[in-house]
C-alpha cells in the first residue's frame, strides 16, 4: 500500500524533471530554465503562462554566437498566443517553424555555458494539455544539411553544427509541458544521459 500511495503523490504532484546541463559540446534544446537544467513541466490552473528557453549548451566556441539555424515546433494541444522572441538579431526564414537567425559579429550573442537564443511564450490552456517541443535543422539549409547549428561569434564564415538534446532528433521530444512522462518520473535530479534513455 505505501507504494501505491507513493505513486499517486508522484502522479499528483507537479514535477519538473531535472538534468544537468547535457554534458556534449555544441548542443542545442528548449527548457524551462535558463542553466539548461529543466526539460519537462507542468501547469497547475487553466490558461497558464509558461514560458521556455531555446539554449545552446556547452558551445567550443569561446567567442559567442553571431548567427544560427533551427526549425522548432510544438506537438500536442495548441496553447494560446504562443510567440518566440530572439535575444537578438534578424530571423529571415520565412515559415512559423524555422529560424535562420543573422547576429553579426561586432555584437555577437557572449559566451556560456548556457546561451540563450530565443524565449518561447504561451498561455497554456488547461493543466491536462500536453506540449512537445521538437527541434532539427531547416529543411534545405545550405549551412547546415541535417542539424541545427551556429556561426561563431567572431567569425561568422566558422559555421558549427549542433546536436540535438534529445539524442534522437525528431523521434523524441527535448521538452514536455503536462506530459505523463513528466508525472511519474521521481521528483530527484536525473543526469541528462538519464533524461535521453527515457525516450529511446
């Protein structure tokens, strides 16, 4: 009985599942945190705002980010007023999905660990709405054939891909809001190999 009653608080209780930063270089994923430790949350009332991070992690190159590409999209129940803001630069992909993001090299995005390129916003409708957030590289990108990637701070001709933190690419999602995969797993910090292992 003490298990089973273990279970419904862990079912009940919101959780966000923790991970510290993936530990390849040149990654990329959404979070719901800026240290890149998040990847999977839930809502507690109706029509709540949340709010996630689009975070390269742990880039090798040391001078920032002057430029980058992905496509990014949700799966799941459609929240409302969703909308991607840049940390900076010029966005001249066409399609709601996909970023080819020009910064420039005299202000290029600084390096970290972490760098934030883009915050998503939504108000997500009700706390039984699932959303899955997708990331890979721009369909007939020219820089980048098959993955997401970055221009180097202070050379955008030095272009360098980026793995996705799912592992998995498009079979796997690299963040969850209200998803049961965020509900039973244990409220304890897992490292992110753990975190790819769960959906492979």
């Amino acid at each position: 009985m003490k298990t089973l009653l273990t279970l419904l608080v862990v079912v009940l209780v919101p959780v966000g599942v923790m991970a510290t930063v993936d530990p390849d270089p040149n990654g990329i994923g959404v979070y719901f945190d800026l240290d890149g430790d998040v990847v999977c949350t839930t809502t507690s009332a109706p029509f709540a705002n949340t709010v996630a991070y689009l975070l390269v992690t742990n880039p090798d190159a040391s001078s920032g980010v002057s430029g980058w590409e992905a496509q990014i999209w949700t799966e799941g129940a459609a929240p409302a007023a969703p909308m991607w803001t840049l940390s900076a630069g010029l966005d001249v992909d066409p399609s709601p999905a996909g970023f080819q993001v020009g910064i420039g090299t005299i202000s290029p995005l600084p390096y970290g660990i972490t760098v934030l390129l883009a915050t998503w916003s939504a108000f997500v409708m009700s706390p039984f709405d699932e959303i899955s957030f997708f990331v890979t590289g721009v369909p007939g990108s020219v820089s980048f054939p098959g993955s997401p990637g970055y221009a180097v701070g202070d050379n955008a001709g030095d272009l360098r891909p980026l793995q996705v933190s799912s592992g998995t690419g498009l079979t796997a999602p690299v963040a969850m809001i209200n998803s049961i995969e965020c509900s039973v797993v244990a409220n304890e910090d897992m490292t992110f190999s753990g975190v790819k292992a769960l959906y492979r």
